[in-house]
C-alpha cells in the first residue's frame, strides 16, 4: 500500500518581518497515489499555515476596507483585512504556532489600527483546494476601538475607510471588489442580513 503523497523537493517563501523573517508557505514536488487504480501522479503543492480574513463592523451597518496595493495584480484592490497565521515546517508540511483566533487579533491591530472587543468566527473555506492545504478562517469583528497601525514590510495600505452594505453590494455588482477572500466574508454578512440574521 503506497503513502497517499511522498515530497520529493520544496522550495520555501520567507517575509521580512520588521527586524526578522517569516516563514510563509512551502511548495513541494509531491507524488500522489490514487487509492483505486494505484497510478502515480505528480504535483506542485503549496503548504501553507492558513490565514485569517476580519469582516470588522464600524457601526452595525457599516464594514471597514483597505485599499491595498497587491505586487502580483499590480493594483490596488478593495480588501477586509487579513494575514497569515504564523507556522513552522514540520515534515514537508507548515503548521500554525498561532490560533486562527490570535492571528486575527493581530491583523487586525496591524493593517486598520483597530482593537474588537468581540471577534466571531463564522465558516472556513480552503482559498485553492486543487493546489494548496491553505485554510481561510473569517472572523467578524466588532465594538471596535481605534489603536495604532502597524503594517509588515512590503504592505502598501492606501486607505482604510467605512463603507455601508449598500455600497458594498453595489460595489460587488460592478466588480470594484475582486478580492476572493473578501467576497467569501462579504458573502457571508450579506446572506446572513437577508436570511434575517444578526
């Protein structure tokens, strides 16, 4: 009976974290077995630690954004704040060394400047099942209260501004947002509103 994978190489992605770096994701070579007809198949996998996406609330009818330039869209886009869990390489695979609950505390601090004094989390979704174990965790965030921003290296956040959910549908009817984390979070308020939730 075959393993279902065996990594054959990876190559790692570090991030200048102020004075230190972080390890981000790995990409392995992995053979995979398929468990009925035993043929062999190879791929490129992205491991990652998971991140956390913030649906922070201003006011109850109002939901903060950042316009945040993006290198590999060469834009800036529309996003609710989020990060990446810290992690650590353990056998070919990235494990958190923070809470999904933790790591959305300090995303939120460090991309908007603001504290929730109530953070929920609602549904998981994985960002890209065909190539990557990457677990997106979203949180909504509330009774917020103003701090300091404190953005990693690299990050280019233009603005950070309230919209209301009116605008937000609008806004996702003619494609202002294009971000797919933000979507699945928005989604999700949005269905929960019409479904006559709170």
């Amino acid at each position: 009976m075959h393993n279902r994978f065996q990594r054959r190489e990876a190559k790692t992605e570090y991030r200048e974290i102020r004075d230190d770096k972080e390890l981000r994701w790995i990409v392995n070579r992995e053979n995979y077995y398929n468990p009925a007809s035993g043929e062999k198949i190879t791929r490129s996998t992205i491991r990652h630690p998971g991140i956390c996406v913030l649906v922070p609330f201003s006011d109850r009818d109002h939901i903060l954004l950042l316009h945040q330039y993006r290198f590999a869209a060469e834009d800036f886009l529309w996003e609710l704040p989020a990060g990446t869990l810290e992690g650590r390489e353990e056998d070919g695979r990235m494990v958190p060394i923070e809470t999904p609950l933790e790591c959305a505390a300090r995303e939120l601090r460090e991309e908007t400047g603001y504290l929730a004094a109530q953070l929920e989390k609602v549904c998981e979704c994985y960002a890209m099942p065909g190539s990557s174990d990457e677990l997106i965790h979203v949180f909504l965030a509330s009774d917020l209260s103003k701090g300091k921003k404190s953005p990693d290296a690299g990050e280019i956040i233009e603005e950070v501004r309230p919209f209301s959910l009116a605008e937000l549908e609008a806004m996702i009817a003619g494609g202002e947002i294009r971000d797919a984390k933000t979507l699945v979070g928005l989604f999700f308020v949005l269905n929960r509103q019409r479904s006559g939730g709170d």
